[in-house]
C-alpha cells in the first residue's frame, strides 16, 4: 500500500506533465476503443441488414450480380437487366417461398440531390414484414409510397401530389414507411409496371429477389434456378464477403493510423517517466539508504507507469463513447459501403480490451524507467548533499 501511494504522489508532484501524458493514452485508446467497437458493430450491422431485407439470394443477369446485388439494398442503377419473364419462371422452382422482380433507377436532380426509385410488386411486402405504414400500399398504378427521409426531404404527406420533371410523371402518396433505420428511408416505391413505363424499361429488371422456405435446401434451389436461362445467382453470404472485401482496405487504413498512436503514446508515457526518474535519482538513492531494496523502487515507477495509462485508458473510452456519434457519422461517409444502423455501440468486454491494452502499455513502456530507476545506489543521495 505504501508504495501505491508514492506512486500517487510522484504523479501528483508532475500534474501538468501527468496530465499531457494521459492525455495522449486517452487520444490512442480512444482511437483503440472505436476501432474495436467498428469492428463488430459494422459485422453486425451488416448482417442485420441482410437479415430485415429478407433476401436469402439475388437472381440477375450474368455478369452483374454482386452490383446487382448491393443496388437492392442501396440503390442506383445498371446498365444490364433481366428479362422479366424469369419471375414466374423462378416462382415455379421448388423451395422458393417469395420471388419479387425489382426494377430500381435513380434520377440526378439539377442541384445533384439523387432520388432512388424501386418498382417492386405487391410480394416484395412479404420481404418487409417489420414495415409499418403510414396510409397504404399501392391504391393504383399512379400512386407512390415513400420512405420517412424521402417525404421529410420532399415534405409530402400522405394524400397529396408529387411531381418528378425529369420523368413528367405525377403520383399520390398512398403510404409513407415509417422509419426503419436503414437505406429503405430514403427511397420512393413504385408499382413495377409503372416504374417500367415510366424508366422506358418495359419487361426489364433489375433481379429477382429470392426467400426461400427452407435454407437448408439453398444449394438445391440455387442449382434449380440457374438451370433457366440467362440467369445468374448470388446468395446472401457471398454479398456479405463481397462487402467485406470492399471494406477491408478501410479497416487496414485505420489499422494503420492505430498503431501509429499507440506508438507515439507508448513513447509518450516512456519519456515522461524517465524525465520523472532522471530527477529522482537522488531521492531514490535516499530510499536505498534507509533501507528500500532496489524491487521497491523498481515497482514503485513501475506502477506510477501503469496507474497513468489505466488513467488514459479510462478516460479513452469515455472519449470514445462520447464521440460515438460523431465517429459513426464519418465511418458512414468514408467508408465505400456502409450498412444501415450504428456502428459504434457500447460494449463491455471492448472497453474492457481497450482499458487493458492501455495498461499493458504502461507496463511495457514502464520496464525501463523502472531497471533504471531501480539501479540507483546511495551514492546517488551523497552527490547532492
């Protein structure tokens, strides 16, 4: 007990110098802590979007089935579609449960704001069982329903008019999605045939959304499937991997800037320590003299070094947490996919990782303050008399 509470006062002596350390371990498991939490939270948030978009596989045109693929879960366009007469042949394929042919296009306004529309068909409901609507579904071949960002954005409500110049194409709003937290927000869904009229792409598709009633039976499915014509299919897990690979770059980037600030921090905490040792050389030669043995002092800066980065630790993940938000935000903006929903999300056993690289850090950066300090004679007190 005595010596944790040199080590308390020694940092307490050195409070400004203390403290810009700390704050540099902070910085770094700060930095620790968010990297950890996106890391899971992406993976899960990925998963979760692949699990409410209900889409066990995607029947496209070859050659294009992972854009295929990504376009149904966030929008834009291809230059490749598939003939709509592969619906209901891939409606008549045992084991599939629901098949919705999606036709999906995105409009660039003058301002450069982009609008996503989805045709989709009366089936793509049973893939959206979690939505709740404000209103209805489509009443009629005119009629739109609209994601809760696309009417706020567009400040329509339920009941009224909307006008697209580019298309000269007017609706009424039979039903807004309330929010949902992922991409669908933000979209306008159209009847299919209209979304075909209207996008000059009669008898086109996009894919083929697939459900399946038993996913054990995937590899028969898939074999049935891609026996029709002109046809090519991706399933869930391969957009997952494919989404991984694109983000892996991103994650390697961050990785790298990460061990940069622990470096730094580590070499932080190294040359505070030994300054603070440098200028107790005398007082340690004292506590030699009346008795102390050289593993005394050796745990004495020792711990002093743990205690200040367990400090930075703490303080990292309470930044950490705090920045959440704002951490989020950014990774949604610079990573090249992004899946709906929070990355960064609190957890346990990830601050607790990041504490303990924290004070592992001090005990590394600690060992040689600590030999060197340890090595003081009482000599040391005799050149200062």
């Amino acid at each position: 007990m005595n010596l944790l509470s040199l080590s308390f006062t020694n940092l307490c002596r050195r409070r400004v110098r203390s403290g810009l350390t700390a704050t540099g371990v902070a910085v770094a498991t700060a930095a620790l802590f968010s990297l950890l939490s996106f890391n899971a939270g992406f993976d899960h948030a990925l998963k979760k979007e692949m699990d409410d978009s209900g889409i066990h596989m995607l029947v496209s045109t070859e050659g294009c089935p992972m854009e295929a693929a990504s376009l149904a879960l966030h929008g834009g366009e291809i230059p490749k579609f598939l003939d709509a007469r592969r619906l209901p042949d891939v409606r008549q394929v045992p084991g599939v449960e629901t098949a919705t042919g999606i036709l999906i296009f995105s409009l660039i306004e003058e301002e450069g704001k982009a609008l996503y529309f989805y045709g989709v068909d009366d089936e793509y409901r049973k893939l959206r069982p979690h939505w709740k609507l404000d209103g209805q579904w489509f009443s009629g071949p005119d009629s739109i329903v609209l994601g809760v960002e696309a009417a706020r954005v567009e400040k329509r409500k339920v009941g009224d008019r909307i006008y697209f110049p580019d298309l000269d194409a007017e609706f009424t709003v039979a039903g807004i999605i309330q929010r949902t937290g992922s991409e669908d927000d933000g979209f306008f869904f159209l009847p299919l045939a209209t979304a075909q009229r209207v996008f000059k792409k009669e008898g086109k598709l996009t894919g083929v959304a697939v459900h399946l009633a038993d996913l054990t039976a995937f590899d028969e499915v898939k074999n049935r499937i891609e026996a029709l014509p002109d046809v090519y299919v991706v399933s869930r897990d391969q957009i997952m991997q494919q989404i991984l690979s694109i983000t892996a770059s991103s994650k390697t980037l961050m990785s790298a800037v990460l061990i940069v600030a622990l470096t730094v921090s580590v070499l932080g905490v190294l040359n505070t320590v030994l300054m603070s040792v440098f200028e107790m050389r005398s007082e340690f030669g004292y506590m030699r003299c009346v008795g102390a043995a050289r593993g005394d002092i050796f745990l004495i800066v020792l711990l002093e070094t743990v205690a200040l980065c367990l400090l930075g630790g703490v303080g990292g993940v309470i930044l950490g947490v705090a920045l959440s938000s704002v951490t989020d935000h950014w990774l949604h903006a610079l990573l090249p996919y992004a899946p709906a929903g929070r990355f960064m999300r609190f957890d346990t056993t990830v601050a607790a990782a990041s504490i303990a690289a924290a004070a592992l850090s001090g005990i590394l950066a600690g060992l040689l303050p600590s030999l060197k300090a340890a090595s003081a004679s009482p000599i040391e007190a005799a050149r200062h008399v």
